[in-house]
C-alpha cells in the first residue's frame, strides 16, 4: 500500500524551504570558491584531477605518478569535467570544487523531492 500526498506545498512550506535554501547557498559558496587549498585532502585530490586533466587518463586515478586506489573515482571524473567546463573562466582548483557544489545541491535535490 503505498500513500500518496498530493497536497500542494502552502505558502509557509515554500518560504521555508527558500530559506534553507538560500542558507545553504551563503554556506557553501564561501567555501567553494575565491580560496587556495586549505586541507591536505585537497592537494593531493587537485593531483589527482590535475593528472587527469593534463594526461587523459581517466581510468586509473594517479598521484605523483603512484596510482592512488584509496577512494573511487567518480568525484575526481565529476571534478576533472567540471575543470574542463570552467577552466577559461575560473582557476583549477575552484573550477574542480564545483564537483562538490554540484553533489551538494544533488543531495539536496533527492532530500526534498
């Protein structure tokens, strides 16, 4: 049995969640762009989306020449495409952290819908 709600969101539902969303957006915008790298996790996953920007090879996430196994690629895909997209008008490092800015806003699209 499944329930379905199709009452649509009142007023107070839709400023609410304007309001979170706009939260969120003065959250992670300061974070994401405008800043060099600040952890260590940072400078060794711009290698890695470095590496595979300059040499193409997107199978076989490498750092430093060592191939790096530890976490799975598909952020460091996401990143070295979004460095792709927005490497004419942002640096590399705030272009690759778009990949974050874009599974935010995933993650929010699939909490609330």
């Amino acid at each position: 049995m499944t329930i379905i709600n199709n009452n649509p969101l009142s007023k107070t539902d839709i400023k609410t969640l304007f309001g979170f969303l706009l939260f969120m957006l003065i959250y992670l915008l300061p974070g994401i762009f405008g800043h060099n790298p600040w952890k260590q996790d940072e400078n060794y996953s711009f290698g890695i989306i470095q590496t595979m920007y300059e040499t193409g090879n997107w199978l076989i996430s490498t750092n430093a020449g060592q191939p790096f196994m530890e976490k799975p690629p598909l952020y460091y895909w996401i990143a070295t495409t979004a460095v792709h997209l927005f490497s004419s008008w942002l640096p590399m490092h705030d272009a690759a952290r778009t990949a974050t800015l874009f599974f935010s806003a995933l993650s929010l699209f699939f909490l609330f819908c």
